[in-house]
C-alpha cells in the first residue's frame, strides 16, 4: 500500500553547506579548549533555541553583526493578487481540506483522491489574527555582505512553529508589525 497522500515536497536540505561544516570550521581555528561535536550541537542547538525565543516571544529585532536583522513581520492576507489569481500568500488548511474530500469522494481511498486533478482547496482564513500572517523576515538591506541576493532565510518548521503559539495565546502579549 503507498502513501501518496502524505509525502512533502522538495527542498530539505538542498543547501551545500552543513552543520557539520561549522563543526570541522570550529575544530580548526578554535583557540580555546576544543568541544566534543555532541557539545558542539547540544550549544548550537541551546543558542538558536535562545535566539528563537527572543525574536518570537518578546518580538525583538536581533542584528547577526554584518548579516543584518531577523525579525517577525506581519502581513495581511490577500486572497488574490492584482491579475485575480489565488495568492502566493495562502496556505491550504489540510485538515479541513481532507475533510471535505472525503465527504465529497465517500467511496475512494486516499491515494485514488490524491489523483484527482483539480479538487477545491481550503485555505486558512486566519480570523484569530484579523487576517493577518506572520513570518520570519531576514531584513538583508541591512547586510554588508556581497552577492547577499544570491541567499534567502528560511526559518526551521518548529520556529515557525513557534509564532503560532505565541498568537493564539489568550489573552494576546506580543503583537509583531509590518
């Protein structure tokens, strides 16, 4: 039986540099007493946990030194853009999605459902931030590094994670701007 239903998509780690490159980096122009990579990992993962916490939770502008800031934004959500076509912007709410697949295909599995072309979406409305998203934005005019047009940032799922958390809070402490 396969699961077609439930792949993702492309793009984890499509990157050429790893984390273990930072590691072998740190290994030889270290002057102080050299780490283990186990704690190595445990620090890196402890200090971007840190840095995540300060961004989301107290909504705090962090300047990585020549790299420039990272912050959340706020954007309000458009359903379509200027050509009348379905934004970029809206992500697919998968549960209610299935949902009504499944009352609309009663008698299909999941896999034969996801050969269906052209079946309706839906999409979050985000009514519990007013129509608003939130995303990670690394702020690059403020980099002074070159080519930086050639790199994008894009935050880890469990961070993104994160901000949900935090605004669905009752009652709301953080609100991030535009």
């Amino acid at each position: 039986m396969s699961n077609n239903f439930l792949k993702r998509g492309e793009g984890k780690n499509t990157g050429d540099i790893k984390k273990y490159d930072f590691f072998s980096y740190f290994r030889k122009h270290t002057q102080y007493e050299k780490l283990n990579r186990k704690s190595y990992d445990a620090f890196i993962s402890e200090l971007l946990l840190r840095y995540s916490e300060a961004i989301v939770k107290e909504n705090l502008e962090l300047k990585f030194g020549v790299l420039g800031f990272i912050r959340i934004q706020a954007r309000d959500l458009h359903f379509f853009n200027k050509n009348g076509e379905l934004a970029k912007s809206l992500k697919p709410d998968w549960k209610k999605t299935w949902e009504s697949w499944m009352k609309k295909y009663p008698d299909l599995s999941k896999d034969e459902i996801v050969e269906i072309k052209n079946k309706k979406l839906i999409y979050f409305e985000n009514e519990h931030t007013n129509g608003e998203f939130y995303l990670h934005l690394w702020d690059n005019t403020t980099a002074l590094v070159k080519f930086k047009s050639f790199y994008k940032f894009k935050a880890a799922r469990k961070y993104c994670r994160m901000i949900n958390e935090e605004v669905r809070k009752v009652p709301r402490t953080v609100f991030y701007y535009g």
